[in-house]
C-alpha cells in the first residue's frame, strides 16, 4: 500500500577509476541497431582509454624473447536494454530521467545523473561527487559536502550552487525522500551543508543519492516552458485535465473527445509523447495516451498557478531537461525518437571514460525473440510477467541460449498483518507465534505466486546493507502451534475450533479481490490454521476500502463496524534505509483518533508498541556510526521475530533477462546481488559472444 518517494531515488553514479586492461584498439563504427537518431557528434573513442591504467611498455629491444602479453578484449560499441513493450509503460523510467519502476534498473536517470552519494550492490550509499565522506559539524544536525572537481555534461563546473539549487527544487516538487532536510547552505564554490531538523541517519541511506542538476539548463527551459504556455491559463489546462480524467475513469471509458485539444497543448509543450508507445501492439492505446497527457497537463497547469521555485517544481516533468537530461553520469545523452533512446560515453566522467561507446534504450518485442537474436542485451521488466510472455519454461532453458536470469526480491513485501491493540483477538503473542507455525511459508508462497515470490521473514529487504541473515525462519510445527493455544487458555469447541470465554478462534481475513495471489494465499493460511484449530476466512475487499478505509483509524473491516483482526496486504520500501521499513513497528507512528492514516504518515496501523524495538530503532537513526547502525537494525529485527507482529509472507520478485555476452570490466556480472546495475560504467558486451 504505501508507498516512498526515496522508493524513486535515482541511483547516484560514483567517482570509480576503471582498472581494466589499456590497449588501444578502435571501437566499431557506430551499430547499425542504434535508434532512428543519429548519434551526432560523437567524440572519437577507444575501446579501453581513460580507464586509469598506463599502457604496456615496448619489448623491442629486449635481449631475450617474453610471452606474448594477453590479448585486449574486444567489447561491442553498444549495449541495448529493452524496456517493457506494453502500451505508456515506457514512461516510467525511460523517457522520463527522473521515474524508476525498479531502484536496481537501468534507465536513462542511472546512467546519466550523478549525486554527492550513491548507492552500491547492497544499497549503501558511498561517495559519488562528494570528495570523501560528507562529515557531520559541531552541531551534528549539519551535514558538511566537499564537491570533487567535475562538470555536466555540457561542459560547465559543478559547484555548490547547483547542489544546493537540486535539493531546494526537489524539496519542493516532494519528488525524493529528504528525511529531516530543512535547508541548504552555500558554503563556497564546492562546499555545501545540509541542515536537519534533527540527527537523521537515513538522510545518508537515501538524501545523498538525490541527482545533481545544472541550475542554469533547469531555469532556461523552464523560461521556454512559460514562454511556449503564453496565451494559455491553469484554469484552461485544469479544465482539460479534468475532462480527460471524468472520461478515462468511466465505465466504460471514453477517451477521443479531448484527444486532439490534449495533442495540441503536448505539442507546445514538446514533450515526446509518442503514439508508438502507446501502440506496439498494433492497436492504438486512446486512454493510456490521454491519461499520460493529462499528466503533463496538469503539472502546466499547477506551474501556471503558482510563482518562484514551487513554479519551477511543477512544471519539471514537462521541462526539455526532464527528457533531455543533463547530469555528471558516465553517459550523456545524445539522441531519441519514438524507436529508442540513445546516450554515449562522457569523456568528461570524474570516474573514468566507460568502455562502452554507447546505451541504447529501445522498446523491447516482449517474445524474447530480439534475446535470443542479440538484438537485445538485458531486459528489465521487473515483474513476473516477463517469464509468462516468454513461456513457462523459459527459465529453464535459459542459459542453452545464451542467457541469464537474474531472479531478485523487489524492495517490499506481503504479509499478514495483526490488530495487536488491547481486546483484540492477537494482542496475545502466543496466538501470533501459533498462527506462523501452523504455516508452511516456502511451500504456500510458491503456491501462491505461481513461483514469483521469495518467503521472508522480516521487513528488511534481503542482502541490503543492515539486513540480519540469523533472523529465525520458523518451519511448520502443528502440534508445537496447538500447545502455545492451549498454554495461553483456549479449549477446543465441539467444531474443533478453540475458544476462550465464549470467543472462538475465528477471524476474518480482507484481502484485495483482484490480486489473484494474495486471494490464494489468504486460503492456504485459513485451511492451514484450520489443523491448529483456527477458523480463518478471506474477504474479498478493494482497494479503495483498504486505503481509505481499513487502514483509516479506527480500522474497521470493510462494510462492517467491527475492528479488524487481520489483514493480508504489502508494503514497499527503501531498500537502503532500514528507518522507513521498520516505521510500522515503532510506537511513535501508531494512529489514534488524532493521526487517522494507517496508508500515510502513521504506518503503525497495528497499534505495535514495543520499547524493546523503539529503542534500537530510534538509537540507529542518531548515530551516524555505521557499524552501529548494522548492530541495532538487527537488534530490532531479532525483537520483530520475536513479538511477530506480522506474519510474513514474500517479496515479489524480479526477473531480468541478461545475455551471457554481457559482463563488467572486471569480469562476468554477479546476479545475485540486489542492485546488481549499480555501476553502469563498467558494463560491456564481449564482441564474440554469441
């Protein structure tokens, strides 16, 4: 359900010194696969220069023979990666810098931006444009930055400005998480201080990695912005928008009556809003394409509505610089049309010119065909649908074709979540400990998920930087499940359910009705429970009556007046700050009467108190040790295992098809790390590989 903005965050590129192999042979001329746009002028490149690595001296006159040195490997000048074919999806990281559908994905925001920090295989943040560490001052609510020496993509300096102008923009159009972020310094040219409400240690898991803007390209296209809006007003624009979105929310939906107005404002926009996007099925997407327009639209409209930076920050998604990106990554962005996205090798990278002359982002055929032909190196799809349109046995046969899957949990989680209030059927712990024995996790969530989901047993994100491997993993154990009921007073009715003091061991279970698999995994659990004595049954229940009812003090079940006592539902995450997964837990965000919204800024909808666990979790976020961090953070999820408020289910995964001609600098790729992507500027292709 909810959902965080750092969730987007865009992963910072760092300041690496590429230690490959340095001789000189000349890339390729350009691959005849590029996208319709020429790839204008390209600088001249070779295939391993600027790599950090002086090259290997002449034995000419050496007085005896010396083997031949290893051959330099020959790398392809391009690397393709195809983003899902479904109508408008491509929207959503691809032709727009600042979306990401996955944080470990590769999209044109992770290869072109760079921030003062980014995020590495584990999601730690380490150092990107920042000289070292950023340190905390006297006063420890002030972060201090020192920026290396480096420039944007057109050739001007980063300086401290611009650092602080990206930061104040994004604080103000909400577009990153911040955490305590209430103000930002210029120091000097390449110093700068980030001023916290109070010591806030995941503004390093997740503030840092916010990309770096050039203020001057920002503010010149919003200038084109307002001037190409002249004669246009936001109650013209919200009147617009409001149209399209009454016609694409009826049943059933009407969307041609606005189409061309909506088209006439995108074009004076010039957003590339193309109809291919919504069409490679061969059948023109109308709703998806107004929808999509109504949210340029609309943002014109808000723009229009307001003055200063808010202005500005309203109107970034309809800003050249949002599609055009300009940034400090290792790829700068060349070309695009409705056929792909192109971006080449920056010779001006503080980390070194990448080996690869260019990426290209192109829409992907979706039957895997353009795989298995080479036409395509790595499709991102980041859900389970990619193996279902590839076939089901697609997995399997894998790797006889050349290609790899790299098969990872997605930053969240399902789970079964318990009202634990006093008087509520599972304020009692030893009904929560029963309830997770009488479960078969691995064997119910492959049911489930049809094999799509990873069972976990935590709120972390496995393999991330604070994540605690030891946390338990509890098997099926009826019998031990029976004797905790038992112990804690219950008696087994004439149905064979338990009861105590006249109440039955009965609870009803709402469940989103659309999601097949939640829907089946409710019914493993209630006829699992059924052998511990339970009686548990799934309520079909929508989405709106979850987020603006059930997860809404006092947390009724849906159509009912009754409270409820469990609910199966998910929740996303930021896989580098352990804080806002455990925000669920900690009794500080508890909702009452006062603070109503479970889906919100209260997430402890449950009403979990427990000091044992805000104690660890409050200490971790006041210290900026890491190593202490790590320490608490599992302190706290050894105390969730142990006080099981929730019953935790899986994590869907992800599915990234990869070809074996694809590796690093360094050697072949490890795929089961979370963010294996993380350093775009070393990815190559081996030129021989099949």
């Amino acid at each position: 359900m909810r959902s965080t903005v750092g969730a987007r965050c865009l992963v910072a590129l760092l300041a690496t010194v590429l230690a490959a192999g340095c001789g000189t042979a000349s890339t390729p001329a350009p691959s005849p696969r590029a996208p319709g746009a020429p790839a204008a002028t390209a600088p001249a490149v070779t295939t391993n220069q600027g790599l950090g690595a002086k090259s290997p001296t002449s034995t000419a006159t050496a007085p005896t023979a010396t083997p031949a040195a290893a051959p330099t490997p020959a790398y392809a000048d391009t690397l393709r990666i195809g983003w899902d074919p479904s109508p408008g999806s491509a929207f959503y990281g691809f032709r727009s810098a600042l979306d990401s559908n996955d944080p470990h994905q590769l999209n044109l925001g992770t290869v072109v931006y760079g921030g003062l920090y980014r995020d590495d295989a584990s999601f730690n943040a380490i150092p990107d444009l920042a000289d070292g560490p950023c340190v905390p001052q006297a006063d420890p609510k002030v972060i201090r930055c020192h920026l290396i020496e480096a420039t944007f993509h057109d050739g001007t300096p980063v300086t401290a400005d611009d650092v602080a102008y990206s930061y104040r923009l994004f604080q103000t159009c909400g577009c990153f998480e911040l955490g305590e972020l209430t103000d930002v310094h210029v120091v000097d040219p390449r110093t700068v201080d980030f001023v916290l409400a109070s010591v806030d240690s995941s503004f390093f898991s997740t503030g840092l990695a916010t990309p770096i803007l050039p203020r001057h390209a920002v503010e010149a296209d919003y200038a084109a912005f307002t001037a190409a809006m002249k004669g246009l007003t936001a109650a013209e624009l919200t009147k617009l928008a409001d149209a399209i979105d009454a016609g694409t929310s009826q049943d059933p939906p009407v969307c041609t009556a606005h189409l061309d107005e909506a088209a006439s404002v995108i074009a004076k926009l010039g957003v590339p809003q193309y109809r291919e996007d919504f069409s490679r099925d061969g059948t023109f997407d109308t709703c998806g394409w107004d929808g999509t327009a109504s949210r340029y639209i609309r943002a014109a409209a808000d723009s229009l509505g307001t003055t200063g930076l808010a202005a500005v920050a309203a109107a970034y998604v309809d800003l050249r610089v949002d599609w055009e990106p300009i940034g400090t990554g290792p790829y700068r962005f060349v070309s695009e049309d409705a056929d792909g996205i192109r971006v080449e090798a920056w010779p001006g990278y503080h980390g070194g010119m990448a080996p690869t002359r260019f990426i290209d982002f192109v829409p992907a055929k979706g039957d895997g065909s353009d795989l298995l032909d080479g036409n395509l190196d790595i499709f991102q799809l980041g859900n389970f649908s990619i193996l279902i349109s590839l076939g089901p046995a697609f997995q399997a046969t894998a790797a006889s074709h050349g290609l790899r899957v790299a098969t990872l949990p997605e930053p969240g989680y399902y789970a079964l979540q318990y009202n634990v209030r006093p008087g509520r059927l599972f304020a009692d712990v030893a009904l929560r400990k029963a309830l997770q024995l009488c479960v078969d996790l691995p064997r119910d969530v492959d049911a489930a998920t049809g094999g799509a989901g990873t069972p976990v047993y935590g709120p972390l994100m496995p393999g991330t930087w604070a994540y605690d491997p030891s946390v338990p993993k509890p098997t099926r154990d009826v019998a031990a499940a029976r004797a905790l009921i038992e112990n804690a007073g219950w008696t087994t009715g004439a149905d064979g359910v338990y009861a105590k003091d006249g109440i039955r061991l009965a609870a009803v279970i709402p469940v989103r009705g659309d999601a097949a698999d939640r829907v089946k995994m409710t019914d493993l659990v209630a006829a699992q429970a059924r052998d511990c004595g339970m009686d548990m049954r799934a309520k079909p229940v929508t989405f709106d009556q979850i987020g603006n009812g059930l997860l809404q003090y006092p947390h009724l079940i849906p159509g009912t007046k009754n409270p409820v006592d469990l609910f199966l539902g998910g929740w996303a995450q930021a896989p580098g700050d352990p804080d806002f997964a455990l925000q669920n837990f900690v009794s500080a965000y508890i909702t009452d009467a006062d603070h109503p919204d479970g889906n919100g800024d209260r997430p402890d909808w449950s009403g979990f108190s427990d000091p044992a666990l805000d104690a660890p979790v409050k200490q971790a976020k006041a210290t900026y040790d890491r190593a202490d961090q790590v320490r608490l953070y599992r302190q706290a999820q050894q105390e969730i295992a142990a006080r099981h408020p929730y019953l935790f289910f899986w994590a869907s995964n992800t599915y990234d098809v990869v070809r074996a001609a694809v590796a690093t600098v360094d050697g072949p790729l490890d795929l089961k790390v979370p963010n294996w992507a993380w350093q775009p500027e070393r990815l190559v292709v081996a030129e021989s590989a099949p």
